[in-house]
C-alpha cells in the first residue's frame, strides 16, 4: 500500500489479539481476618465499621448496593439481605451469622447515637447521620487496611473478590456464586476459577517433592 503496489489493504479486517484480562486482586483468609479486627468498636463508628466490613465479606456487594441498603432489605432471623444491583436487578443474597451479630450491635447502640435522632433512611450512615457515599465507604476499607497492614489500596471490590474467591476454593457451585454476585453472565463469574487454578499450581509446586 505504501509503494503504490496494491489498491487495497489485505489487513484492513484483521483485528488485534484481546489482552488477557487481569485476574481480579485478593485478600488471603489472614488478611481478612486482619481487616475485620481493624475497627475500634469500642465508639460507635468503629461498631459502623465493623459491620461494614462484616457485611462487604459477607455478602460480595458492590460498593454501591452496600450504601444503597436499608435496614428493612435485612432479614436478620433468616439471614439473607435483598439488594438492587446493575440495572436495577434484585437478587437475595445470602449473609452469615457474624455479620448479623454486627449488624444487629450496630443498630441496636451504634446507629442511634450517630443519628442524632433523625438521620437518612439508609441503614449505614456519615459520621454526621446522613447517608454513607461510595467514597466514604472507600475511605473506611482503606483506612482500616493501613491499620490491619493489609493493602494500602485496598477496595471495597478487593473484599468481593475475596469473597468470591474464599468462596470457590471451598467448594461452592460456580452458579450459586454468580446469582449471589448478581453476574448476568456465567463468563464473569469463571474468571474466579482462574484465580483458584492459579492458586493450586502454586501450592502444588511449594509443597510437591517432585515439583
């Protein structure tokens, strides 16, 4: 094409190779464990906090469902939580027993005081009683993860893709995680088992003696 030889270009439909997406960063079972002991409950935003970070790791919610949530989308006696993910999507997701012991100690002595006896409709608050923004809960998980020496940039996704991956190396079916993610394609849902792979081949070559 340059030297005049050729009318048309034969690589004009060709498309470049997709990039390998990045598999998504985690946390180890030690780290999380590290991060949710991070908050001083003894004041009331640590309580905040702690049930925060129980219900991020929890669950698997986005940032934006987890501050969207209202008290009345718990059911505390069952155990599972109702939230409205992209496109408005409502799904069930289940919640285990920490996170609601948190949970219940957060609105039973935490959430009045930081209220002041009116406060926003969403169940987890400011620090000035109104509603908790995407950026403040950003602020929370990384503020703790300096504490806990964990991550210094760690987000709010790193949990759910924590508890994703915590989640797949013990067994559980790769369906009922993408319905708890709220994926709506299995496709997202099995970059996970690339990550639990991985993982193998690693312990595998640490502690085989043939490796």
């Amino acid at each position: 094409m340059r030297e005049g030889r050729l009318e048309t270009d034969p690589m004009e439909n060709l498309r470049a190779p997709r990039a390998f997406a990045a598999l998504p960063r985690y946390l180890t079972p030690a780290q999380v464990e590290a991060l949710l002991a991070a908050p001083d409950v003894a004041t009331p935003l640590g309580r905040r906090d702690r049930a925060i970070l129980e219900v991020l790791y929890a669950t698997g919610l986005r940032a934006s469902e987890l501050t969207s949530l209202r008290a009345d989308d718990l059911d505390l006696e069952v155990g599972i939580l109702t939230c409205f993910g992209k496109g408005r999507k409502e799904r069930l997701v289940p919640m285990g027993g920490e996170a609601r012991r948190w949970v219940v100690r957060y609105l039973d002595d935490a959430r009045p005081e930081i209220a002041g006896g009116a406060g926003a409709a969403e169940l987890f608050l400011n620090h000035r009683g109104g509603r908790l923004t995407r950026m403040g809960l950003w602020g929370i998980v990384r503020r703790h993860a300096v504490t806990a020496g964990v991550q210094a940039t760690l987000t709010p996704h790193v949990l759910r893709h924590s508890f994703a991956t915590h989640l797949l190396e013990r067994g559980a079916d790769l369906r009922a995680l993408q319905a708890m993610l709220g994926h709506a394609d299995i496709s997202t849902t099995q970059i996970y088992t690339h990550i639990t792979r991985e993982r193998l081949r690693k312990v595998y070559d640490q502690f085989h003696p043939r490796a």
